[in-house]
C-alpha cells in the first residue's frame, strides 16, 4: 500500500534491546487525496480492528483526513464479519482483541479466498520475543 502511493518503508533496530521501529514515508499530495491513490476514481477503504478507543480514533481521524474510507471494529469476531462482509484495501489488525485475537482474525482471513490477498498491519503494544506474529503461522 505504502509503496503503491509512492512511499517507502523503512526499519530502525536499536541494538540487542530488541526494539525496532518502521517509519512509513507517503509523498505530499498537491492535487487529490492520497486515499485515491495513482489514477484511481475512488477512495481506498481501510479497516481498523482496534479495541482501544483512543488507538481507533487516532488511526481513523488521520486516515480519513488523507482521504481513506475508514471502517472500525472493537472485537475480533465484528472485524473478521466486517472484513469478509465487504473486504477493505488493507486492514490494521491490534492483535490483543476482545472475543478473538488478532492472530486468530489473521488466521481466518489469509484461509479465505475473498480475503486472502488483503494486506494486514499489526498494529500492537506487545513487546515480548514470545508475542511476536509468526508469518508462518
């Protein structure tokens, strides 16, 4: 998606502390939304599955004013119904969620053919080398 805008992606490791950081670069828009993306009539739909209503909002109020079409869910199961429902260009997926986690949201959607090749964003607090998402799992 970043890519697709004419961005780039970047990892930052500081060290054996075992923290890392990826810093999303998206070219300024002068004409259009960057939600559009290159020659594209209609916005691009992104969902944020995201218990914390402050993370939710932050992601929505910034997306939006990009020019994304933002869908939210509080839980696991309403996010994996809204994802197949109506799938999104991307989704952002907290992975400690109420009803079901993360890892199992991601599990079902990559097992579905309508959902499958949707792009997900983890987005987590977690920290610790044993919640780290598996690519392979």
């Amino acid at each position: 998606m970043v890519i697709t805008h004419g961005g780039e992606i970047t990892l930052e490791a500081k060290g054996y502390e075992g923290i890392a950081a990826f810093l999303l670069k998206l070219p300024r828009i002068t004409n259009g939304h960057p939600g559009q993306g290159k020659n594209m009539e209609k916005p691009r739909q992104i969902l944020v599955v995201e218990d914390e209503i402050m993370h939710s909002r932050l992601f929505t109020t910034i997306l939006t004013r990009l020019g994304y079409i933002v869908e939210t869910a509080f839980d696991g199961i309403t996010g994996l119904e809204k994802a197949v429902s109506s799938p999104p260009d991307l989704i952002l997926l907290d992975l400690n969620l109420p009803r079901m986690d993360g890892y199992e949201v991601a599990r079902r959607l990559k097992r579905d053919d309508k959902t499958k090749i949707i792009p997900i964003v983890v987005v987590s607090a977690f920290s610790e080398v044993e919640n780290r998402v598996n690519p392979n799992s």
